[in-house]
C-alpha cells in the first residue's frame, strides 16, 4: 500500500506550550489553531492544548469544529465574524470575537449578549502598523467607550509586521502606539481593559510587552518563529512528522537524467530510491537541489541523508542512496520533514516558510 504519513507529537505540542508559558508567564495563551491547526490537525493537537487559557481560529466554522471536539474553553475569532447572522451564531456558541471594522461594531452593539456570556469579551483590534485590520488612532477610541458602554469587557489587541525580525524598526513604533492606547483606554475609559500584543516571535523577542494575553502559533508546532534563532535554539520540538516509504530502488547510470524535465544527470552509476510523495501531497515542487530526506533503515534504523534529484513529481520523488549502506531495505521510513529535517530547513529550500508548507499539506497522506 503507498504510504505518505503525517503523524503528530501530542508530548512535543505540551511541551511547546510550557515553553510558551515559562516565557510569558504572567500572561493568558489563545493557542492559535486556525487552518486545521496549521495543518496539523484541530482534533489531533486540542488535547495537548488543554492548558491553554483558549483557542484562536478564523473562521466560525473552526470555531465550531473545535466546539463539536469538546473544546468548551475560550474560542477567539481573529477575524472577528463576517455578518450580523454570524455574531449571533458567536453569541450562541461562546465564542469571543475580534472587532476590527465599524460593521463589526455595529453588530456588536445592536446585539449585545446576556451578561455571563463569553462573547461579552471582545478583542477590539487597534491598527498599530499592519494596516490591515482594525481602527485608527482615533476610530478605537470611540468604538472602545462604546463597546465599554453597551457592558462589553474589552481586550485592546493589536498583531505585529515584523516581530521575526527584532531589530525592525516597525517593531518599536507598534510597542508605542499599543501601549500609549492601551494606557490611555484604560485612564479615560476603564482601568479593565486587557492587552494582547504578542504572537509567537513577539513572545520570543519582546518579553518585556508580552501584556494580558499571548497568542502563539507557529512555536506550539514547533518552528521558530524568530530569523536569529532555530528551533532547537529555542527548545522547541516538531509536533509533525511527514514521511513515506521506499517504493522501488534502482541503479541511474552514468549519463542518464532521472524524471521531468531531465533536470538531474548522474555523473556517476547511482543507487537511487523512488518515494512515494510528491506535490500531491503537498512537498514543495520548487524545493532547491540541495534538499535532503533522511532515511531510516529498516533493518539497522540508522538513519541517513540523502539529497532528491530531479524534479518533484506530483506522486513521487527520486532520492539518492549514495550516503546509505547498500542493503538498505526496501520500505524503510522517508523523512520528509521532522527532526530532521526540520520543516523550517525545507521551507528554506523551497523559498517559502514552515507555516505554508505546514498549512498546504493535501488531504492524501495518512493522518496518525
Ligand atoms: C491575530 C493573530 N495572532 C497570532 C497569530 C499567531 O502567529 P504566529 O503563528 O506567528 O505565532 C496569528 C497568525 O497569523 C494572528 O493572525
């Protein structure tokens, strides 16, 4: 049977978590488990998330999933919703919205939820350099003493451009234009009103602003989140392991060029191993020639490196075996991305970053 796998780590997803607590740990964490978890699945990651304060998701439907999972803590829509019929749908299902644009208020206000609930707390979102959601300096005022007077508990929230890169000077200018509004908010308006700055690079690189709340992403999954430092820097571990097997081997001869486009020649007679994953199931087809896979041999579960060649194939790819020991066997493990490689280290070879590759796996790999 071909075998393309994705398989999660619930021990590596907790411990990215205590991780994020023992960075921020005077904050409240909003896990972020939007795009299924960052491909990783909501319903394989939420039981290793209990510990986090809530969830944030972007769209109402995986608001819903994770509520039909069982999940019955705080759910935080980043989006916010998207019509007057969806905030009443949030209101039903406890769910906590970003308010980032004047018909979003307007729905808020015309509809305001019974007291206990939890979509009383909303995120009033402040548009501190992104430009893209939230009010200006002078539109969240207003919304926030409006919001404040229909009885909302407000969290003022703001999302960082370049928080990967500390030295950015976006970065300093965010902090201040947050933290002025935020004082101000809660001189004028109430002193209640939380804040919540910090994504997983801001976590990592602006301890001193981590506010009320932090919402992680990437480093629950285990990349970095930062361009100075690597995951294993940061001790996070990979919640996700993508691997197949070993379909076939062969011997290239010299002269001859493997797959589309007769991209790679061997100089060389070269023991290679066909593979089966391609960009079908979401490997990068524009990865660089030096990718690596590691594979891990069935018979001694030594594991070795070996570089692709050729061209990505929608179902296959060709490895070469030069590095691994001649019988190694057929059906041994293919490690796509995991520890090793680390899916940061192939996105890097694919011009792109982990979160897509995470994101943009197919529904055709087998799911552990
Ligand atoms: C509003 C908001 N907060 C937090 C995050 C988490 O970001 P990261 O995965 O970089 O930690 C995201 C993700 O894009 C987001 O949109």
């Amino acid at each position: 049977m071909r075998t393309a796998n994705i398989t999660i780590d619930p021990a590596a997803l907790t411990h990215n978590l205590t991780q994020v607590k023992k960075r921020a740990p005077g904050a409240k964490v909003l896990a972020m488990v939007k795009a299924n978890a960052y491909g990783h699945g909501v319903a394989a990651v939420l039981p290793a998330l209990k510990q986090a304060d809530g969830i944030g998701v972007a769209t109402f439907a995986e608001a819903m999933e994770a509520r039909q999972l069982g999940w019955d803590k705080a759910i935080g829509l980043v989006e916010g919703v998207f019509s007057a019929d969806e905030w009443q749908q949030a209101i039903d299902n406890a769910c906590s919205c970003v308010i980032h644009h004047t018909p979003q208020l307007n729905w808020a206000l015309e509809n305001i939820p019974a007291e206990d609930s939890p979509a009383r707390q909303v995120w009033l979102k402040y548009n501190t350099g992104m430009n893209r959601l939230g009010f200006d300096e002078k539109t969240v005022i207003e919304a926030a003493q409006r919001l404040h007077d229909a009885g909302y508990q407000l969290i003022l929230t703001t999302h960082f451009a370049n928080a990967d890169d500390r030295d950015h000077p976006l970065n300093a200018t965010q902090i201040q234009r947050f933290s002025d509004m935020l004082e101000y908010l809660q001189q004028h308006i109430t002193p209640s009103i939380e804040g919540s700055l910090c994504n997983s690079a801001g976590i990592v690189n602006f301890s001193e602003h981590h506010h009320d709340w932090v919402r992680p992403g990437i480093m629950l999954y285990g990349s970095s989140p930062v361009i100075d430092q690597s995951a294993i820097d940061l001790n996070l571990k990979p919640a996700m392991e993508f691997s197949a097997r070993i379909m076939a081997m062969h011997i290239v001869n010299t002269g001859e060029a493997i797959g589309y486009g007769s991209r790679w020649t061997a100089e060389q007679d070269t023991r290679t191993a066909l593979v089966s994953i391609g960009y079908g199931d979401g490997y990068p087809r524009v990865i660089s020639d030096d990718a690596y896979v590691c594979i891990v041999d069935a018979n001694s579960n030594i594991s070795y490196r070996c570089p692709i060649r050729g061209r990505v194939a929608m179902d296959m790819i060709v490895v070469d075996l030069s590095a691994a020991p001649v019988d190694i066997a057929l059906d041994s493990k293919v490690v796509l991305w995991g520890a090793m490689p680390h899916v940061d280290e192939v996105a890097s070879h694919a011009g792109t970053i982990g979160y897509e590759l995470l994101c943009r796996l197919s529904a055709r790999p087998k799911r552990a």
